[in-house]
C-alpha cells in the first residue's frame, strides 16, 4: 500500500524509482518506520555526510565489502589502518567494559 494524501493506494513498479530532487525525500520516519529492507545483489551507496565521498556496501560470498572509509567502529572495537584495536577497558575483575 502507498499512502498518499489520506488515501491508501496499491501500486507495483515496472521502472526504477528516481526522486524529483537530489537529497531532498526521504522513505520512513522516526514514528513510522520500515520493517524490514530487502536489497538484490549489488550495492548500497551512502555518502559520507561531512567529505561528501561515497562509501559501497556490498556482500560477496558470505563476506561484508566496506569500499570508501578508513574507520570502521563498533563498540568496544576500532578497524583502522589495517589493524584492529579495542577501545574497551578491563575492570579489577578482569572483565572488558565497553
């Protein structure tokens, strides 16, 4: 279903589906969000809000493709230039705080 001025409309895509303006609509909001997303092979192009490049996802043979940044960071763990750190602290009884 398409909601669309107060109406619920059933509709099917035949072609790509191009917004009018570059980065102007946006698809969800923070009340009414999508579920799930589900994307065919290829790439997912996000660009990067403060360098304006653009960075690729992609996944190839069960392995996550990261194309266009040089941090990636999660927590407890920084990737970056080729190696692998921790940002967590051990505590008195040894055990890793995030």
């Amino acid at each position: 279903m398409l909601y669309y001025r107060k109406q619920n409309i059933s509709t099917s895509l035949l072609t790509d589906l191009i917004p009018t303006k570059d980065n102007t609509y946006k698809i969800g909001s923070n009340e009414f969000r999508w579920k799930s997303l589900s994307v065919g092979p290829g790439t997912i192009n996000i660009t990067d809000k403060t360098t304006g490049e653009e960075t690729k996802l992609s996944v190839d043979n069960g392995t996550l493709l990261v194309d266009g940044v040089s941090l990636i960071e999660v927590p407890g763990i920084k990737f970056a230039d080729r190696s692998i750190q921790t940002t967590a602290i051990i505590n008195n009884s040894g055990q890793y705080i995030l």
